[in-house]
C-alpha cells in the first residue's frame, strides 16, 4: 500500500518543484519506490519527475478530466511506496468557473484522493504573517488535511525560529527549513522552467536537492504524515480517440510540449507513434498516416526550421495526401511565417495562412472548451475538446477557415479559433482531454 502526498504552496514560485525532486529522489536513494504527478497542466514538469524517480510521471487535472481519468491515470501508483502530487499555483487555485470534477486547483486532487497537503513556505519579508498564511490555508477549505510545512529560503537562525515558533503556536508542524541555495535553482524561460531534456547535468542537480533537503528536513516526518492509500478501480480508462493508426510524430528541442498521457492512450488504443526531428531536418515517416507537431519553442529555432529544406519539403508533401495537426508551436510553424523575438520574420512552411510574431509578446494562458466546426485528425465535428494554452505569439494574419468554437473556462468566446486548410488542422491549445 502505498503513501500519498501532495506538495503545495501559497504561490507560484516558492519552491514546490525543488521539494518534489529533493523528495523523491531522497526518498529512492532509501530504496523506495517513488511515482510523481502533477496536478493542472503545467507539461514540463513530468519529465523533472520521470529524471528524479525513473518513473513516468502524468498530469492529473480537475477542471479537464472526470474523476474515472483521474482515478485511471493515478493507478500506476499501486505498486509504489510513495506517491508525490506536485501542485500548481496556490494551494486553490483554479479558475472561476467548475470544468468536469473541480476548478483544476491543487486542492481538488487532494481532496480527491484524501492525500494531506505539504506547504512550501517562503518567508522572505515575513516572520509571524507566515504562519497565519499557512493557517489560513489549513482553514480554508473543510475536508483538506495539512500534514506541516516546509520553509524555505529562510534569511537566518533567528529568522527561522520566529517563524516556526508562530507555526507550532497554531499548531502547524514544520518539518524543516531551508536556508538559501543558489546551487539548486532550476533554469527558466518565458513559458516556465527549461526543459529537463536540455539540462545534461539534471541528474546530479537533482542529486544535490536531495541532499540539501535531506539535511535540513526530517524525512521520515512527511513520510509518517502520508495517507495509506491504495488506488480504486476505474470503470472507465482515458477517453481519447487516437488520431490516427499509424503516428509521425515530431519530436525535439523545438516540438516537446505533449501530455505524456495523451501519447499512453494513443498507444494504449493500438496506434503506432513514429518520432522524427525537424531539427535535424527529417520528414515524416512516409508510411505514417497522420503527422502530429507539438508545441514547444520553435520561435528559439525558426532560422534552423526555415533553412531545413528536407523537413518543410516532406512534411508538406506527406499533407497533399495526409492529415497533419499541429498545437501552438506546431501550429505557428504549419503556418506562413513566425517573427522572432528579435523581429527577424522566417518563412515557416505554409500549409496554413497563420502568421505569428513575437516582436510584441502577449502571453494568452488559460482552459479552453473547444467544440470542432471541422473535423481533425481521429474527430469528428461537434467533438468537444478540454485543453490548456500557454504562449506568448502574437497572431498577424489568421485568414484560414476556423477549426473550432473555442471558449475560455468562464465561457467567454476567444478569437484564437484554431485554423483548418487542406489536410492542414492547428489549434493553440493542447488537447488534455475529450468530453466524454
């Protein structure tokens, strides 16, 4: 059986995924096995825990996905020892409106799953204020258990004891505090933290949390603060409809942002995924029968993805005969052009009439509810589609056919419609789940 936890916070950038990693591989160096998810959308963060426990991590998501999903994906945890839910955001934060089973806050899944919560606190600029944070958070929502705190980035000694005397004063149980360690800061750019495919020397970072927090927090404390727990039956498994039978799909420092759950159903429905590198300046496997491009960063690599001949030639002629779908980046580059951030504009291969700059950033982030006008790769039209956009492009021309009515999670309607022409389909947002 199993003991689960979900690591959470007041805010974003506090700490919660250092914790997680220092954690799980803390936890793996003891001999136990550890499985990871991550709670909202954020589609960077399983890989850190897939390099930190050696098993694959997925999103689990409140506002996207059906308790039957969730309960579905959290099942590969019955074989470990410990199961980590990393947070996104604060503690509850989500949005406005209900999706399928919540508001997609960090919240929702520990009550879901009944796992007590575990607050990163950083003190910086606080002492007392901070437990009187963590207690709010206790209080906030009846039916969520608060296993302690961990504080980090604490300025002192004196600093330190202020806080957690205020803490056990309110009954609330630290676990340890962390001083400032600039050695274990993971890198970021504009759409989160850099990638852990990039970063060779993720390991020994990894490596070297978990020895930080091993000597500044009692391990064995969070783990008799974990709930036994043992994963129910799904009657249902994920509701995704793969796209085709046989799948091109591009992969590489420019096409990485797909939802490792999504690629599993794929597999799990009996179609084969092919990898190519536009990058490298492949095609797509001409025996494939649809071809799939990701988002990621195409706007840090749009001259290589312009000069590569042989990439922009194969892909346009496997979409005379074949279906091709791209999400954010991959829809930027199935368009015309893409301006980069330097204002330099790169022909990009033109099977749809999108053109993007990012002379002028704009960040569009949110739920979407699309429900498709045109039918793409594996669905119908009328399909209604749960996904999540992050970029920071903004649209110069968008003069294809729109894919789909898309509306925001408060229902609003956006003018990021997605764009069909062809055999060409792309959408911004990332395909999370199908309403089933």
């Amino acid at each position: 059986m199993a003991a689960g936890l979900v690591i959470s916070a007041p805010a974003s950038g506090v700490g919660k995924t250092t914790l997680t990693l220092a954690l799980a591989r803390a936890w793996r160096h003891r001999g136990l096995n550890v499985q990871c998810f991550k709670s909202g959308p954020d589609y960077i963060d399983p890989a850190f825990h897939a390099a930190a426990t050696g098993r694959a991590s997925v999103n689990v998501d409140s506002w996207a996905m059906d308790r039957e999903t969730i309960a579905h994906l959290v099942s590969r945890g019955v074989d470990a020892d410990v199961v980590l839910a990393e947070g996104s955001m604060g503690l509850f934060d989500g949005v406005a409106a209900r999706g399928v089973s919540g508001t997609g806050a960090t919240a929702d899944i520990a009550e879901m799953l009944g796992w007590p919560v575990v607050l990163v606190i950083d003190p910086s600029g606080q002492a007392q204020t901070a437990a009187a944070i963590a207690a709010g958070l206790r209080d906030y929502r009846p039916g969520l258990k608060l296993a302690g705190v961990v504080l980090n980035r604490v300025a002192s000694p004196r600093h330190q004891d202020l806080v957690r005397h205020a803490l056990n004063e309110v009954g609330i149980a630290v676990f340890g505090a962390l001083p400032r360690h600039a050695e274990i800061s993971l890198p970021k750019r504009h759409l989160g933290l850099v990638q852990a495919e990039e970063q060779a020397e993720i390991g020994k970072l990894i490596d070297e949390a978990a020895r930080f927090v091993a000597e500044h927090v009692d391990l064995d404390a969070v783990l008799r603060s974990a709930a036994s727990w043992s994963p129910q039956p799904a009657v249902n498994g994920l509701n995704v409809t793969p796209p085709g039978q046989r799948i091109a799909l591009a992969r590489d420092a420019a096409f990485s942002f797909v939802y490792p759950h999504m690629l599993e159903a794929w597999r799990g429905a009996g179609a084969e995924i092919s990898t190519f590198s536009p990058l490298a300046d492949e095609a797509p496997d001409a025996s494939a029968d649809v071809c799939w491009l990701p988002g990621g960063y195409p706007e840090l690599h749009a001259g290589k993805i312009a000069a590569n001949a042989h990439f922009r030639s194969g892909l346009r002629a496997f979409a005379e005969t074949r279906p091709v779908h791209g999400e954010c980046g991959g829809y930027m580059v199935l368009g015309t052009a893409l301006t980069d951030a330097d204002g330099v504009r790169h022909e990009m291969t033109g099977l749809l009439g999108l053109e993007t700059s990012f002379a002028k950033r704009r960040m569009h982030l949110g739920y979407r509810l699309a429900e498709l006008a045109a039918p793409m790769p594996g669905l119908r039209p009328g399909a209604r589609l749960r996904g999540h956009e992050f970029h920071y492009s903004t649209i110069v021309a968008q003069p294809d056919m729109p894919l789909a009515v898309v509306h925001e999670a408060t229902g609003a309607v956006i003018a990021e419609t997605g764009s069909r022409r062809g055999h060409a389909t792309g959408t911004f947002f990332h395909l999370i789940a199908e309403d089933r």
